[in-house]
C-alpha cells in the first residue's frame, strides 16, 4: 500500500510505500504479519500486527517471555486496575457457567448516572474496538473520514465495511491544529467522520467549542460525528470540562466512545466499552448486535470502577506529575521535541537526519523495553514515538535506556552535549 506522508523535514510530503517491516519479520510487501510456527512457534497462527501491546509478538521477537518486558508502547493506567474491581472480577467467576445479562442492563444504568445521561442512550461491547466496527456495519456509510493521525481501527472498521476513507492529516509541524475550514469541508462529503480527543497518538486536546463546528457541518450533511473520548478520563477536570462532548450525547449527529480498558486498565479483560448517540441509533446498535458482549467479570469489575472516585482521583494527579517529569526527561535523553500531552501518553519526533523510529524501537525492545513506532500511523511516516506514562521508577528505567539506545543507533554521544538547531525552512533540525 502507498502513503502520502509529511517528509521529515517538515517540507511538503513523500510516497511511502508499505510501512516498513519492523513489525513483521516477513519480507515486506506481505503486510505487517507474522506467522507463528514456520519458524518453530505454536502451529502456524497467522499473527496480525496493528497495535502496541504485543507481548506475545515482542517475546518472539526478543527473545524475552511476555512478562519480562515493561511496556510503554500500549497506554493503560499505570495504576493497574482498582483493586476492588480485581477481588469483583474474581468474585463473579463463581457465575462462569452462566450467560451474562445479554444487554448489561445494571451495568447500563450505572454507567449512565455515572455520565449523567440516559441509560437509553447507551450501549455496551467486548471493549471498544468492537463497537467502532459495530457502529461502520451497522450503518454503512458510503465515505468515511478520518481525522488523522489516528487509532487505526477506525480506517479498519471503514475499508471492513467497503467504505470509500479520506484521511484528514493534521500537521505535526503546526501542532496538530486544526485547520477548521477545510475541515468542515471534509467532513460534509461524508456520512461519518472519526475525531479522538485527546487525540492519540499525538495527545492533543481539542476543545468543545472546535468540535461543536465540527458536529454542525456533519449533521448539516446528514452524517455522524464520532467522537473518542477513550483517553478524556486521563484529563483534569478543567481540561475535561472544556473538552468532553458526553453532556450532549442523545444530540442528533453525535457519537461518543470511551472504554474502561484504558482508565481502569483492564484491557485484558476487555473492560467493557461503550457508545453514546441518539436513542434510535442506540435502539438500532442493540438490535443489530450480538448479544453477551460484555461477560461476566468484565460488567463485575466496571461496576466496582464506578464507585471508586478515589482512584480517579489519584490516576489524574499522579499520572500529569509522572507524564510532566517523563516529557522534561525525554527532552533531555536524546535531540527529541515531546509534544505537550494530555493523556498517558507522549509522541516524540526524531531529529531529521538522525536513525528512525524502527530503529529506536528496535533497540529498546533488545532491552526489553517495548515504545511504540509511529510509522504506521497515517500522516506520520518514520520519525516518530509514542511512549506510554508509567510509574516514575518506570519511567527513569525508560529514559535511562532511551539514553543508551539513542546512543547506540545514533552513533554519536550523549545528547545533552547535541545543542539544538533550526533550518531556516522551519523544519527542525539537531546539530551533532
Ligand atoms: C484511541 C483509541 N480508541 C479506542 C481504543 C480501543 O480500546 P479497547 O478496544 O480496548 O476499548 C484504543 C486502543 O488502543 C485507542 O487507542
């Protein structure tokens, strides 16, 4: 597949063709696959790479088992999951053999007094992922739009469900602005456009006020206007406050998206995720979908998360202190700009002329430390990483390593003594 991706040097764009194939040790041009057992693994699954989070992949590919590594290339609460929704999940094994409620209905009611919003206007599935791909069948859009750089889900669902997709790439070299205009302009030639805040993976967070223009082109032309608030619960409340679009959910063109797997961190369990719209849109989800798709100690666990305001309390407190204390290291581990985030993440851009993500990536994971390469990311190309915030003794252990890698692909000495140029054409630029 070919791409059209900012250059490096922030000057215009280049065709790139098929991401390169740090994700996959087959040949390129046979996608970003890798099947286990041609190479004396575990009977010839074919293995699909799409996201950070891979252990199993990564121990094949290292050479570590899965629990050895310290994962900052997927983005969950480094908190781990609250205690009391363990000891629930646990607790509602004793219901194994029996079906879930098919709809979730407790868990429905509680979450939408949680959000305050009606329970009918909500609707639960295995994460959120399915409900992104639930949401494109069901309604079939001819055009989807993707506001870019994204989760690659909502590109997938989309070409899944034969869908025509224009990407939107917002620019690294301004910030990830939007530039409002075009679009409106965008997003009013199609039937459903996708829009994260805060976005992943850059970490920016928009404000209401932009994305309330947005709705208005989108509903003008009939469409939808899906908004994924997965990372929003990372935010501080004032930030929140001015960014979350949940107190209009039932409002006609708009579609929320959040999960417990980030927040709560029980990805593994595939904590429950869940849609916001219309009561006819949600009425029409609920009919057209299977039904146990939120099993029994996963709906346990996200209960148990809703009474706990104490861990929300301190996941917002403590993870803006380690992302504030993780992004200052990162500006001195290497010749690395650290776009401001929002979330529990950050991306970081390589200098120009320096090695590539892949080859950052793949030196931290000799070490065991797994970061996300962005190269797959659509409008980023290979100069770009996303680290996930973990704990601050984590984090050292990341920068420390980081320093080291850096070193090592680079060639050259440690970066604090690299001082920091700029090209006259704007593009940023590192001096050895
Ligand atoms: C922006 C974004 N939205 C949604 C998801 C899906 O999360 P889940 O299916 O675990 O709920 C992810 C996962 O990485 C994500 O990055």
């Amino acid at each position: 597949m070919a791409y059209r991706v900012p250059r490096r040097d922030g000057v215009g764009e280049e065709t790139q063709v098929d991401p390169p194939s740090l994700l996959s040790p087959c040949p390129p041009g046979e996608g970003s696959s890798v099947t286990e057992g041609g190479d004396g693994g575990e009977g010839g699954v074919r293995r699909l790479q799409f996201h950070g989070g891979d252990l199993v992949w990564a121990s094949r590919r290292y050479g570590l088992p899965p629990g050895r590594f310290l994962d900052f290339s997927s983005s969950v609460n480094p908190l781990g999951p609250p205690p009391a929704a363990l000891r629930a999940a646990r607790a509602a094994l004793r219901r194994a053999a029996y079906y879930p409620d098919p709809f979730s209905g407790a868990l429905r009611r509680e979450l939408a007094a949680w959000l305050g919003i009606g329970p009918d206007l909500l609707t639960l599935g295995n994460g959120s992922t399915e409900l992104i791909h639930h949401l494109v069948r069901c309604r079939s859009p001819r055009r989807v739009t993707v506001v870019s750089p994204a989760f690659s889900e909502y590109r997938r669902a989309a070409e899944a469900a034969g869908c025509e997709v224009e990407e939107f790439p917002l620019s690294p070299g301004d910030g990830f602005a939007l530039p409002m205009d075009a679009l409106v302009s965008a997003a009013s030639r199609s039937e459903m456009t996708f829009f994260c805040n805060p976005a992943s993976p850059s970490g920016k967070l928009y404000s209401r006020t932009e994305l309330l223009s947005l709705l208005e082109a989108c509903r003008d032309a009939g469409g939808l206007l899906v908004v994924d608030e997965s990372f929003m619960g990372f935010c501080p409340d004032r930030d929140r406050e001015r960014a979350t679009m949940i107190h209009l959910a039932g409002e006609e063109g708009l579609v929320i998206i959040s999960t417990f797997t980030k927040l709560f961190a029980l990805a593994g369990l595939r904590g429950p995720g869940w849609l916001a719209g219309t009561r006819g849109l949600v009425g029409e989800l609920e009919e057209k979908g299977f039904p146990w798709r939120v099993n029994v100690a996963a709906e346990a666990a996200a209960r148990a998360c809703l009474g706990d305001e104490g861990y929300l309390r301190k996941t917002r407190a403590r993870v803006g202190a380690w992302r504030e204390e993780l992004a200052r290291g990162l500006r001195e581990a290497g010749p690395f700009r650290v776009f401001p985030g929002h979330a529990n993440y950050l991306l970081l851009r390589l200098p120009v002329e320096g090695p590539q993500a892949v080859a950052v990536v793949e030196g931290m994971g000799r070490r065991g430390v797994l970061v996300r390469s962005c190269h797959d990311f659509s409008g980023l190309g290979e100069g770009f990483i996303r680290v996930a915030v973990r704990r601050r003794r984590e984090n050292m252990r990341l920068l420390r390593l980081l320093r080291e890698t850096w070193c090592e692909v680079s060639g050259r000495g440690p970066s604090r003594s690299a001082p920091v140029t700029r090209k006259v054409n704007g593009g940023p630029s590192w001096a050895s």
